[in-house]
C-alpha cells in the first residue's frame, strides 16, 4: 500500500486531539497529538506517538514525565498552536494559560481531562517513536464536547 492510500485510509478513524507537554530544564514544549492511546489498565499506561522530525521528539527523549491534555471542542485554536513546529521555550507556553501538575509538567487549562505520566518506557516505531507513561494522576477540569479529528480535518459528535 503506498503512503497516500495509508493516509486517507487511516484517517477514517475518528480520534481525540490532545496536546502532549513535557518541561525538561525549565524548557516547556506542547505538541498537538491524535495518536494518543490507552494501553493498560494494570499498571495504568498510556501510549503517545512521536514524529522523529517535530521539535517534541528531542525534549520526549529526554524528559521524565509529560502531561496530555484533552481538549474540547472549542480549543481548536489551542490545537492548532501546538500543531506547528515550534521550539521548546524557557518558561513559557506560547501565552497559552497552563498550570504545572504534580511532576512538573505543564498542563492546559481549561481542558476537558488531564493526565499526568511518569517515563515509562520508549520503542522504536518506524518514522515515530512509540513512548509509554505510567498514569499517576489524572482529572477531569471540565465537562463539554471533545475536540475530534476525522478525514484530515477537525469534526464534532452528531446528536
């Protein structure tokens, strides 16, 4: 199967969109993720994917915990802010409003969840790399339409 065929095929699977952030050094760095996953329930354990080729991947490798928050519906702009390639950035988030969760990780207010992940473990995943997180604390910050992703564009759940 060539890569556009993959592409279009895959993004037939509606996912959440989040925003993974990492504070290594003091450097804060968020980046927009949809491949974002729940991979265990003993231990509790999430899966992030990493592009080799994003400014997130040097600070993945090096730091020792990160955060994912959920966002809503309406965090589009949120979303697209951290989709771009931006490098990490001493104590700042790009004026977005964050607060620091219990491993020093930055986390997204107003989000629709937070989960806080101790490193884990990293795999190799082709053009990615697959990073593991032990959940050790997780909350709901508010209750409102998830911000979904489908066909290559922003969607929302019908009625």
């Amino acid at each position: 199967m060539d890569r556009d065929t993959y592409r279009s095929l895959i993004g037939r699977f509606a996912t959440g969109v989040t925003v993974v952030t990492t504070n290594v050094r003091g450097r804060l760095h968020g980046m927009t993720a949809n491949a974002v996953c729940s991979l265990s329930l003993d231990p509790l354990q999430v899966l992030v994917c990493v592009d080799r080729e994003s400014n997130c991947y040097q600070q993945m490798l090096e730091a020792e915990a990160f955060g994912i928050s959920v966002l809503a519906s309406d965090q589009e702009d949120i979303s697209n802010l951290f989709a771009r390639t931006t490098a990490p950035a001493e104590g700042s988030l790009l004026g977005v409003d964050y607060r620091i969760g219990t491993l020093g990780e930055p986390l997204i207010e107003n989000a629709l969840a937070h989960f806080e992940c101790r490193l884990a473990e990293r795999l190799e995943g082709g053009d990615h790399i697959i990073v593991i997180g032990d959940v050790v604390a997780g909350k709901q910050v508010r209750n409102a339409e998830p911000l979904l992703f489908y066909g290559g564009r922003y969607a929302k759940l019908a009625d």
